[in-house]
C-alpha cells in the first residue's frame, strides 16, 4: 500500500524566513512524487514534480529515497506563499494517486 | 496548459434526490479521470478512477450504485450521486491525467460543494 505523510498540519513561518515542509512517502515500488498548491478559493495547482528537478516560485525539493522523504523548500517566505500544500505520490503508470493529509503555510507579515 | 473545467461549483438538493456533477478536459484528451472527496479541513480521499470506454475502478469503501460514474468521451467524465442524504454533502473534485513529453502530473477540476438538505 502507499502512503504519504505530511506531518505538520500548520506551519507559521515569518516572511523572509526559510521554509520547509516535510513529507515522507512509504511505496514498495518507484514512486512519482508531487507538490500541490491550493491557494484560498483556488483550485489544486501543480507546484512541483520531482522527476523535473525543478524550481518554481522559489520552491524545491529533492526526492530522498534512503530517507523515503521528499521535503519542500523554499529559502525566503514570503506572504504570497501562505496556502495549502499537498504531497501526492502516484504508482507506476500514473493508475493511482494518493495525496498526504496537507499543510497549511501561513507567512506572517 | 491542460485545463479541467468542473461543473457546478455549487449545489443543493434535496434527500433522496440524484446530483450530477461534469468534468470536462478543455484542451486535451483525459482518457483517464480521477474523482475525490474532501471533507473539511482534509485530505483528498480518492474515491475512483475513471477509464474512457471502460467501468470505473471504486475505492474500497466507496459504493458504486451511490456514485455512478460515466466517462463517455475522452473529454467527459460525469459522477451522479444517487439518492443523496446529507452525509454525502462534501467538496467533490475531478482531475485528469495529463500526459505528454513535457508536461504530465496532473489537474485538477475547480470542485463542486454538494450540500444535501
């Protein structure tokens, strides 16, 4: 079975401080990971995949599989950042995604 | 990009009656849909998965003579909740898988709030 945990349902950083939202996965196989966005009154938004290596709005995260972790990071918060951040992992062939329970990030001012 | 267009937003019924709620793939073929639940201040919970010319594929728990869905088209997914009650008032959301060289993962439909009186 795969699961992914998110650990921290809130997360309250200052602007300008470093962010980093933790997730872990547990997959027998290969997984896909991914970071959503749910902005308020906003629809899921991709964030993140982590076959890309990418960087998007300053966010990153590597997948850690020794740890089974895909942590995202973001060096600056800032208060456009304060949203819903899902991890989500899907199985091989993309058949079934499963998402982490969510944390809310909130940038104080 | 691929876009997801989730109809409607709202609605409100009556017990007993049947809601249909549409998803539509504006720009891009979703042979594949996915259709979750999220109860208040929670995750996703899939409910199932919907194959174009195929039966959808229901979670565990989850009663397919409740929540009929139909992927018609490979534009179209429709889940009608059937005899609705209100503990089937939820945030109902539809996504679709998106595949290409460049761009896949998936997107997600806008959801539909059902409230059940």
């Amino acid at each position: 079975a795969q699961r992914v945990t998110q650990p921290e349902k809130l997360l309250s950083v200052f602007k300008g401080a470093p962010v980093e939202l933790k997730c872990n996965y547990s997959y027998s196989g290969s997984p896909e990971l991914f970071w959503y966005v749910q902005y308020s009154r906003q629809r899921l938004q991709l964030l993140l995949r982590h076959i890309s290596r990418e960087s998007i709005k300053g966010f990153t995260a590597d997948l850690n599989k020794g740890e089974t972790s895909f942590h995202l990071k973001k060096p600056f918060a800032q208060e456009e950042d304060s949203a819903m951040y899902y991890c989500a992992l899907a199985s091989g062939g993309y058949q079934k995604v499963t998402f982490g329970t969510g944390t809310k990030l909130q940038v104080i001012p | 990009g691929a876009v997801v267009s989730q109809h409607p937003s709202r609605v409100i019924c009556k017990s007993g009656t049947s809601v249909k709620i549409e998803c539509r793939s504006l720009d891009f073929q979703a042979t594949t849909m996915f259709w979750y639940r999220q109860f208040p201040k929670q995750s996703l919970m899939l409910m199932a998965t919907s194959n174009e010319g195929s039966k959808a594929t229901y979670e565990q728990g989850v009663e397919k003579d409740k929540f009929l869905i139909n992927h018609a088209s490979l534009t179209l997914s429709t889940l009608t909740v059937t005899s609705a009650h209100p503990e089937d008032s939820s945030f109902y959301i539809c996504s679709a898988r998106v595949t290409g060289a460049s761009n896949y993962g998936y997107t997600f439909g806008s959801g539909t709030r059902l409230t059940v009186v």
